[in-house]
C-alpha cells in the first residue's frame, strides 16, 4: 500500500485537523470509490486492448510502448484507490464484466483500434482530464488528495495517447476509411456520452466532496466544457466535424 495511505485512516486527526472538515466516509462515499477500482480495471484492459492492436496493424512502436505505460499507470490507479477505500471502511474491487476481456479479433481490428482509439481516449480520458482535475479542486481530506494528485497528473497523457494514434491512423494506408468511419459515427458517439454524463443526479454533502465526490451537475459541467473546448475543436481540426 501507498506510503501516504498506510497512515492516512479515515480517524486520523492529522488530517482531521488540515481538512477542517468532518472525514467521516459516507456510505456514497465508498461505494464511489470502490466503482473507482473497478474503473480503474477497465482503463488498464482498454489500454492493453488498444496495445495489442496498435501491435496487430504494426503501429509505430513509441505509441505501443505509450499504450503499454497507460496500461501501467491505470493499474497503479487501481492499486492507490484500494488503499483509498480500506482507508474509507470500504471493500476491495468488484469484479469486471467478462465482455470487455475478449481478446481483439483479427476481422475487425482496424475499426476496434478506431473506435477504441476516439471512444476511450480521445474522449474518455480527455473529459477523466477535466473532470477529475474539477474534483481535486474540492478534495481536501488527505488521503483522496493524495491519490487525486497522482490520477490528474496522469490523465493528460492517456488523453494525449488518443490523439497521437488518430493522428497515426489519419496518416496510415487506411486513412480514408478511418475518416470515413469517424465522421460518420462521431455524432451518435458524442450523443451517447453526452446521455451518460448528463444522466448523473443528486447533491453531494460539502464532506462528501472533501472526499472527492462530484455531484450530477459538476458532472455534466465537465463534460460540456470538455465538449465544447477539447473535443469539438480537435475534431473540427482534424476535419472529421
Ligand atoms: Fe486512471
Ligand atoms: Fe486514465
């Protein structure tokens, strides 16, 4: 366990005293970080996923290896948060839906690093990059702080590997139907993450947001600015919007 969390229990008046809030964890407090380890889980599987395909369409090898260090940075995620959640009274990972651990399938690898490549890190990890930098802002219990330290200083380069292989693959042999496939689908992809980050509801206690817990709207907030400021202009720049 992180050397940080060993000592950072949810009664240490340590951080009771430099918080000025009460750190007691609520209930949504754990159960949101322990869907954390989970989500965690599965950023590592996509990252593995997105270098095994890189690899299957003989990609230039310095994104490989950036795939292969997201995958690694996301497992140390998973790993700060476990700490996190015994630190909060709560349980360890939920287990991650079989589905997603299928191995790539040579038919249709070119559309899955595609797809992949836009869905879960040009816009995924682009928004995790807002969203998560929102949430430390209001994070002030030590023990969250000190794992939201190391996740908003990572996520830039999971956001920044999603554009460096679209960048790639709108160079590639392929080309013309990578932007074909892209601008055909983008719309319908935006649309479905805009129904699931808009679809969050419900305030959160001041102490809940000490812990690193955002509310429906805060939620929502990040994505649109996200839309409007990183995506849309990076799309449109690319002309594939
Ligand atoms: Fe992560
Ligand atoms: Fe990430």
């Amino acid at each position: 366990m992180h050397e940080l969390l060993r000592s950072a229990g949810r009664h240490d008046p340590v951080s009771q005293r430099m918080t000025g809030v009460a750190v007691e964890a609520s209930e949504r407090v754990r159960s949101t970080w322990e869907y954390r380890i989970t989500t965690e889980y599965v950023s590592g599987v996509y990252a593995q996923d997105h270098a095994r395909r890189l690899t299957y369409v003989g990609a230039s090898p310095d994104l490989i290896e950036a795939a292969f260090g997201v995958a690694g940075d996301e497992l140390r995620h998973a790993s700060l948060v476990a700490g996190l959640c015994a630190a909060a009274g709560g349980a360890s990972a939920t287990p991650i839906d079989p589905a997603l651990l299928a191995f790539p399938n040579p038919d249709t690898v070119l559309t899955d690093l595609v797809v992949g490549t836009v869905q879960n890190f040009c816009i995924a990890e682009t928004v995790a990059t807002r969203l998560f930098r929102h949430i430390h802002a209001s994070a002030t219990v030590a023990a969250a702080r000190a794992v939201l330290d190391v996740i908003v200083e990572d996520e830039p380069r999971h956001g920044a590997l999603g554009w460096a292989t679209l960048d790639w693959l709108l160079e590639s042999a392929w080309r013309d139907d990578v932007r074909r496939l892209i601008t055909t689908e983008l719309d319908g992809w935006i649309a479905m993450f805009d129904a699931s980050y808009c679809a969050a509801s419900g305030a959160v206690m001041e102490d809940e947001r000490a812990w690193g817990i955002p509310d429906g709207d805060d939620v929502a907030a990040a994505w649109r600015t996200c839309l409007a400021t990183d995506l849309v202009p990076r799309f449109a720049k690319r002309g594939l919007v």
